[in-house]
C-alpha cells in the first residue's frame, strides 16, 4: 500500500509536525484530489463525551459548517450509530430515516448533497475519535470499490489527525516521565500512547481535580510533589507535571504526566504539606486548623522549611517553591463537570 499515491501522501501527512488543525485540512484537501467527493467535513471528540469539534472541510459554506458545529449534531452521530466500529455508512443505511435527522433533512439536503458516507475514526488501537463524512450531489450510491477504499483509508485518516500525536509532542519536553494522560474539559481522561498508566491519573483523582483547576484558571504550566502511595518512589514522592494543550480542539486541556524519584529538597511529607499551603498564601493559624496541628508545630516546620530550601522568608520560600515544583498542594473541592 506505501506504492499507493493516496497511501503515500497520507503517511507523510501522518508523520508531519504540523498543527493538527492544519494537518486535518491538507488530509481532507488531498482526499478531495483523490476521491469523487464533492465536499467533506472531519470532526473530532473527546473519549466518552458527545462532543464534537470541527477539524477540517472542503466544498462547504460558512452556514453549512455553522449548523454542523450545533450540540444536537453529536445526538443525531448517536443515533445514526455512527460512534461505533463499522463499515462505512450510505444515508440508505443509517439507523434511522435521513427525514429523520434534521441535518440531513434541513441542512445538507437543503445545500444540494443527496448522498454521504459516514466513516467513523478510532485511535490506533484506542478509543472512539471522531467522524469523517464524504458528501455527494448526485443521485447515484456511492460505488462498493470507493467504500472499500474507504474503509482501507480510516485507520490512516485516524493517525493523520489523532489529537494524542499533538499531545505527545509536548510530553516529550518533560524528561523523565514514565506516564501521562490527556485531561478533557469534562473531567475524563485517556493514557498518552506510549507511556504507562498510573492511578493518579485517573479521572477521580485528587491529582487530576487539582491539573484540571489549573488548566481551567488560564494556567499553562505547573510542577508540584505528591505521594507515592504505592512505595515505588525512592523519596516517597513522585513529580507532576502539568502542561496546556496547543493547537488541538478545545475539549482537550492539556497532558498531565509523571516523573518518578521526584527531588525532595530534604523536606518531610509534612514539611511539603506545610509549604503547599505556604504557596497558596495560609498563615501559620489557617495552616494550623487545616492540618489539625498546633501554631507553634506550624512555626516549627515553617523554620524547617527556611533552611532547607536557603531562604529568609516564608514569601521568598513560597515563589522558589512554586517555581521549583518542590511542594505538595492540598486537595481542592471537586470541580464542577
């Protein structure tokens, strides 16, 4: 198949550094060279959420594109069963009527394509990623050898525009990490391909609930300790590392990964509880009451803390702190999906 003109263009696409935005658009354009499809449009969604987010079209107006991008689009995919693996799909063959889907019925019909193929996209060897719709005038079916085509060219369109390709490029900057997730807008998260799966990862994570705030607050950046509840760190910490995603649809946040045998400054558990809430801005007393210990306990580590990390002051411990990454912030109130 790499002989196959359309197979070679696609596989140099794949394996360009372009935004994946950009990259979607070339996939599409050099498909509508290649294939007798008049228009197209390619969207893409988070693991186990309804949404979807254009990426790329050809041979569609501005009105068109905008009634595509509406919520209840992502209802009529569920409902023409377009969100599992299968074939790719006619419009005679949907799981319900075309005068049924008003995006058939009041928006494509309307713009003069009569027929479609709904192909759906997964990750290489992953999750549900997204919808690529071939759209045609005429009144003709289209032919079993252009689905057959088809079929053959998903798992490449899925590669060309996979958001975790984007994602792993930024991960790369964090030496040291063994694993990492993306983190969605609704509070779910998927392993980067490639790195391993950890349960501070997981969507219910005290971590995750933290990244998330964060990313959501405008931060793009931020490296913080936490325990390593499973021993495996030699300092009974492990780093996070929390990065903002770029140039990818907007129900993605950003990666969230983990370095083990994090560097603890020589500071004890308690002394990293006492100076994430230094950073966050408490006096001795709030700390105090939050942690359940008495003021003169707090000053103590607070002195502690002073030496070890060579600064005069708690303000001037609190920024190198945060600019190092060498603290553990507390847990924050579950976020609002």
């Amino acid at each position: 198949m790499p002989d196959d003109p359309i197979v070679a263009d696609m596989i140099e696409i794949a394996a360009t550094d372009i935004p994946l935005f950009e990259r979607a658009q070339t996939l599409l354009d050099t498909l509508q060279r290649r294939l007798p499809a008049e228009a197209s449009w390619l969207a893409l969604t988070a693991p186990g959420t309804n949404a979807y987010a254009t990426v790329g079209s050809t041979g569609l107006q501005r009105s068109v594109l905008d009634y595509l991008d509406r919520p209840s689009v992502s209802h009529e995919i569920r409902l023409a069963d377009l969100d599992r693996n299968r074939p790719s799909v006619s419009l005679a063959e949907l799981a319900v009527p075309a005068d049924e889907l008003p995006t058939w019925a009041d928006c494509l019909i309307q713009a003069g394509f009569r027929d479609g193929l709904g192909v759906p996209l997964f990750e290489p060897g992953g999750p549900y990623l997204g919808l690529l719709t071939l759209l045609f005038s005429g009144r003709g079916a289209p032919s079993d050898g252009l689905r057959d085509r088809i079929g053959q060219l998903a798992p490449l369109v899925a590669r060309c525009v996979s958001p975790m390709r984007s994602l792993l490029g930024t991960a790369r900057l964090v030496q040291g990490a063994t694993s990492g997730a993306a983190l969605f807008r609704d509070g779910t998260t998927h392993p980067l391909p490639g790195l391993e799966d950890h349960s501070l990862l997981a969507r219910d994570s005290p971590v995750v609930e933290i990244a998330r705030g964060t990313l959501l607050a405008g931060q793009v950046y931020r490296s913080f300790l936490w325990p390593a509840d499973d021993g495996a760190a030699a300092t009974g910490h492990v780093r996070m590392t929390m990065l903002t995603a770029t140039e990818v649809p907007d129900f993605v946040l950003g990666t969230l990964l983990l370095t083990p045998d994090a560097d603890c400054r020589g500071l004890t558990p308690r002394e990293l509880q006492v100076l994430g809430l230094l950073v966050n801005g408490r006096s001795n007393q709030q700390i105090a009451r939050q942690l359940a210990i008495a003021t003169r306990t707090v000053a103590a580590h607070v002195e502690h803390i002073l030496h070890k990390l060579d600064t005069s002051t708690r303000t001037l411990a609190a920024v190198r702190a945060e600019r190092e990454g060498c603290y553990v912030p507390p847990p924050q109130p579950t976020l609002t999906r």
